[in-house]
C-alpha cells in the first residue's frame, strides 16, 4: 500500500510559477513509476506528466511539455511537479499517483494507475 500527499497548490497570476509536492508513504517509492494528472471542472482526468522509478526518464502532455518538468528525490520519497509560465486553462485539480506500467510512457493512461492523492488545486488567474 502506498499513500501519496500533494502540496503547493495556490493562487498564482498567467506567466508565473509554482511547484507541486508528491510525497509518499509506503512501501518501496523508489521502485515506483509516478504520474501527474489533472482535472478542471467539468472536464475528465487529464495526463500531465510521468517519471520513471530512476528519475532517468520522463513522458509530457503535449499542453505542457517545455513549461512543466517533473522531477524526483526518492531519498525524500518526493515527486516534484514545477509549473511554469502557467496558463489560465492550466487551472485544475493536480493529481499524483503510482504508475503500474514498467514503460513511462504508458503512465498517460489513467487506468495504468493504482494509488493516486486527493489533489492539490493550482487556480490561474489573469
């Protein structure tokens, strides 16, 4: 079982920053593929980003990719999310949870995820 918490979440003006925490409890984080999904208001569950358990690898959304980066310090049995140049459509609900597939990029499909966080709510305004 591993239970996963997500932080940083906020109020932040279009064209700034933020970083999100996935921390996580359990069992054998470091061995884990983990996810970043997203979901606005009234619309479904969005891929955003995915890591592999090395930190060696990493799959984007094409909305995201070269203003996100996701990153990890197993040490600390953390994920990291960094939002930059956020966008008003950025706003949403954020979600981590642990992949189940051996292959990062297949982390984008919300079945191939077991445990996910309650969220953490980036609001972007203009």
């Amino acid at each position: 079982q591993v239970q996963l918490v997500e932080s940083g979440g906020g109020v932040v003006q279009a064209g700034g920053s933020l970083r999100l925490s996935c921390a996580a409890s359990g069992r054998a984080f470091s061995s884990y593929n983990i996810a970043w999904f997203r979901q606005a208001q009234g619309m479904d569950r969005e891929f955003v980003a995915a890591i592999h358990w090395s930190g060696g690898s990493a799959n984007y959304a094409n909305s995201v990719e070269g203003r996100f980066f996701i990153t990890r310090a197993n040490a600390k049995s953390t994920v990291y999310l960094h939002l930059n140049s956020l966008k008003p459509e950025d706003t949403a609900v954020y979600y981590c949870a642990v992949c189940n597939e051996l292959i990062v990029d297949l982390c984008a499909r919300p079945s191939a995820n077991d445990y996910w966080g309650k969220g953490t709510l980036v609001t972007v305004s203009l």
